[in-house]
C-alpha cells in the first residue's frame, strides 16, 4: 500500500509516527523498571515508596504519549479508499481472498493516476502543436495524382493553348518519335530553335540551336548535338538551369506554361541590350541570360 | 551563314597599308579574337563581245571561305541589280571556253586579302584590297555567324565594328543591308557587297 501512504499529508504522518515512537519508548522504560526494579540509592530507607513513586511518573508520561499518539492519529487525513460492496472482500478471512480487497485498491489507484497524467499530457501537447510539412503536403499530393499519367491528347491541348498566347512568332511542333515522350520543335522566328523533350508534361532535355541550323539528321530529330555556335550553346545552358527552377511536379501545367514564356523571351536575345550594363556585348555574347520572374536580359557576368 | 558587313577603313594620311593592318590586328586580338588563317577574295570582271549586243559584264568571285564555288554576277541589262550565279569550280574552265562571247578586261583583276580570326561567334577578316600590282584600300569584313537576320543583329555588329574600327562605323547600317534588313542573308549578300566596293575601288584612282 505504498501509493497509499503516498497520498496521505506527509508532515502529520511523521508526527504521529514520532508520537508513536516515543510511547513505545517510554512503554519499554516502564516494563523495564517493572521486571528490573530500582536500585537502592543514597538513604534506601523507603524502598517501596520511591519504587511507586517512579512508578507513578512512568505511567502518567505512557498516558500523556497516548494522548499525544490520538491527537497525532486524528491530525492525519484518512485517505481511505472506499470500493463500495467490494470492502466486504476484506472481511473474508479465507487465505486465498486475504489479498484482493489490497491488490483491488492498488489497481485503482494505479488508474486513478494513469487518468490524472494523461490528463495533464494532453494539456500539454495541445500547447506545442506539432505541425510537420510533410503531412500538408501529402495531403495536396493526393489531390493531385495525375502528373505521372497524362494522356497525349492532354498534352497537345496545353501546349496549343500555350503556343496560342506567345503570339504568332513562336511555332511550337509536337512528335512522339519514341512512344509516349513529346518532343517539342519550338522556332522562335527567325532567331533560334529549340527542342524541348517532355515526360509526360514535365520538361527533361532542352537543346537550342541557331535558326539557319539543322535539327533533324537523317530523318531522325538530333537532340543530343551541340549548336555550332557559342551564343546557343550558351542559351542551352541557361534553358537547362531555368527547365531546373520550374520543375513542379504538383503543377506540370504551370510549370511548362511558364517555361515556354520563359523559352519566349529570347525573342529579343540580339536585340536587346543587357539591363545592367546597358551593352549588347559582353565577352563577345549577347545577353544570354534572362531573369526567371520579370524576363529581363542579362549577361552571364551581370546577373543579378 | 550569318550576316556579313563589309565597312572600308580609310587609310590615315602618312600610313601605309600594312602599317593599318597591324594597327587593326592588335585591336582586334585586344578584343579577344584569335587569328586563324588568312583569307582571300578575288574579282575577274568579263565583258560581252559586239556579237551579244549592248555591252554586259560578267564578274566572277571567289571566296576562301567557300573554296568549292565559283560565284558568277551578271549585270542586267537595265538598272543596277545583277543576277547571281553559284557554281561548281568548274565553271572557270567553262568561262575559257566562252572566250568568243565573253572576253577579261585587261589589268582589273581585283583581290582582297589578309589575316582572318575568330572571336567568340564573329569572324573578322582585315583585307588589304590590290588591283594587279597596286594598294587601293583597307576592306574589314564582320560577319555573325549566329544570326542571319540583319535587323535582329545590327546594333550588335555595331557595336562589336565600334570596338576596334572607332568612329567610322556608321550608326546606320550599309545601304546594301538597309535593303534587305528584315531578310536572311547568307554568303551571296558577302559576295554582293565585296562587288560593290570592288567597283567603287576601281572607279577611283588611289587610295580610298
């Protein structure tokens, strides 16, 4: 009955405990001087008298630690578990049954405590909420499924309705020379071509080529070669780190949308002159790059 | 493949030819460029014999950056325009053959030629231009190779021309490019604009 004592008040129980000592103590003195007797001291001439006399006196401290003991008893709160019926368990004095009414009180109290902690863990977590991005984005995950498994039909109609905003300039066409990946042959007038290969709709190779270039060897689209000139091998660099940045597998759609309006700008890749600097060359090439938000030009070293 | 402009660099007063040339080339390698090679363009003008009627000139070019064709322009009859011809190499043996119609003008063989280099996407060639024996003038041809479209790559020629030719490059582009600014072009507008200067040069007695 450990847990018990445990709820009972602390500083009483060691008060009664002590109480409890000394009566034991001066009980013993007394059974002590009883069996023992008094020596004889100094006039030894009333014997029996002096005998009773401390007699006397050990017994009044007995019943004044008795008291003390009673009072001690009563200051201690009896935190005596009450089971109801099951209380009669305790009066069966059959061997077997001594110990359920004991066991019986300490799994209650062993419930009693596990309610009144998790009581207070819950409390406590309510404060510090625990949110993880992981579980919010897994949530927009399955709302969206489907950027693994597009129908070809899917991707034309986006990539015509994209081309249909760029303006007349830009001339985007679609084959699928090798089964379900769409390579897209993209000239943008008469300054530079480009091809794009999609998985499904998400970008994976970009070349760019200059617009007097070959792009289909032997009947065969040749997406592997460089172009011969550095201004579009340069351009071919960027394209890959900007087909990088937009790569958003939850939004396919806006990714190669803004890709392709991104791809767009270049247009205007000899005609205009870099934002910072404000000249046409640098380290003989044009401004290669264009920034990925507002589309303004750049050279590779003027970069913001 | 790309656009070519062909600018005439006045000699200076007190300079000779080569003394520009050297000039130029160490502008030019300052900028970046790398020599590569030389490069030549020649010009053989040949006129019609009595027989074909009123008086046409045939002038045949060749140039070492495309060492297989022979260029052939002939003037029309009315106007300025020429009808341009590409050939085989063959056609300077086929030119012999036609002696009786077509004869060589006597001493207007004209060339233009020098160091050629390479800087990034431009190719630079610094052409002394003779006629037989005599030094008639300094030709720059620019090309980009990357761009065809004139109106697309002009102020960028310009500005690269302006980098190491200075102030005698134009802010307007050549008449010959102005007239077809929003075409491609390709090595036959090179060849229109070498023919061009050729005559001018021709016209002139000295230096230019």
């Amino acid at each position: 009955m450990a847990d018990h004592s445990s709820k009972l008040d602390i500083v009483q129980a060691t008060a009664a405990l002590k109480s409890l000592r000394s009566l034991r103590n001066n009980v013993g003195t007394l059974f002590h001087s009883l069996t023992e007797g008094i020596g004889l001291q100094l006039g030894q001439d009333s014997k029996e008298s002096r005998f009773v006399a401390e007699l006397q006196q050990q017994l009044v401290t007995v019943q004044s630690g008795v008291k003390e003991f009673e009072e001690a008893i009563n200051n201690v709160d009896s935190v005596q578990v009450n089971l109801g019926n099951s209380g009669h368990l305790n009066q069966d004095c059959t061997p077997d049954a001594l110990h359920l009414y004991e066991s019986l009180v300490t799994s209650y109290r062993w419930t009693d405590n596990l309610t009144e902690y998790s009581g207070y863990a819950t409390t406590l977590l309510s404060q510090n909420a625990l949110k993880r991005s992981t579980l919010i984005h897994a949530k927009r995950r399955r709302l969206q499924p489907s950027s693994q498994n597009v129908a070809p039909q899917t991707i034309d109609s986006v990539i015509n309705q994209v081309c249909r905003s760029l303006g007349d300039n830009v001339k985007i066409e679609t084959f699928r020379p090798y089964g379900s990946s769409t390579v897209l042959q993209i000239t943008l007038g008469k300054i530079m071509k480009g091809i794009v290969v999609l998985k499904r709709l998400m970008v994976e190779w970009v070349v760019v080529k200059g617009a007097t270039e070959e792009l289909i060897e032997d009947g065969k689209i040749d997406m592997w070669g460089e172009s011969r000139y550095k201004v579009f091998r340069k351009v071919t660099e960027n394209a890959n780190a900007a087909m990088l940045h937009f790569y958003s597998p939850a939004y396919p759609e806006l990714a190669i949308r803004s890709f392709l309006t991104w791809f767009n700008s270049y247009q205007s890749l000899f005609t205009s002159p870099c934002k910072k600097c404000g000249h046409h060359l640098h380290n003989l090439l044009p401004p290669t790059w264009r920034d990925l938000r507002t589309l303004d030009p750049y050279h590779e070293d003027c970069k913001p | 493949m790309g656009v070519i402009v062909l600018q005439l660099f006045a000699v200076p007063d007190g300079k000779s030819g080569p003394q520009v040339i050297e000039m130029l080339t160490k502008r030019v390698i300052a900028l970046g460029a790398v020599l590569s090679g030389s490069f030549i363009v020649d010009c053989e003008t040949y006129s019609s014999t009595a027989s074909l009627g009123a008086p046409r000139s045939v002038h045949l070019l060749h140039n070492s950056e495309t060492p297989a064709s022979v260029f052939a322009l002939l003037e029309a009859a009315s106007g300025n325009k020429t009808v341009a011809l590409v050939a085989d190499n063959l056609f300077d043996l086929l030119m012999l053959k036609l002696s009786n119609f077509y004869t060589a003008k006597k001493q207007t063989k004209i060339e233009s030629r020098g160091p050629r280099f390479e800087a990034g996407d431009f190719l630079v060639k610094l052409g002394s231009v003779t006629m037989g024996p005599a030094f008639k003038g300094i030709l720059v041809e620019v090309e980009y190779q990357a761009c065809s479209l004139p109106a697309a790559c002009w102020d960028l020629i310009r500005e690269f021309m302006q980098g190491f030719l200075g102030g005698c490059v134009p802010s307007t582009p050549p008449q010959y490019i102005q007239n077809r600014f929003g075409d491609m072009l390709g090595t036959i507008d090179g060849i229109n604009q070498y023919l061009e200067q050729f005559n001018a040069f021709r016209k002139t007695t000295g230096i230019r």
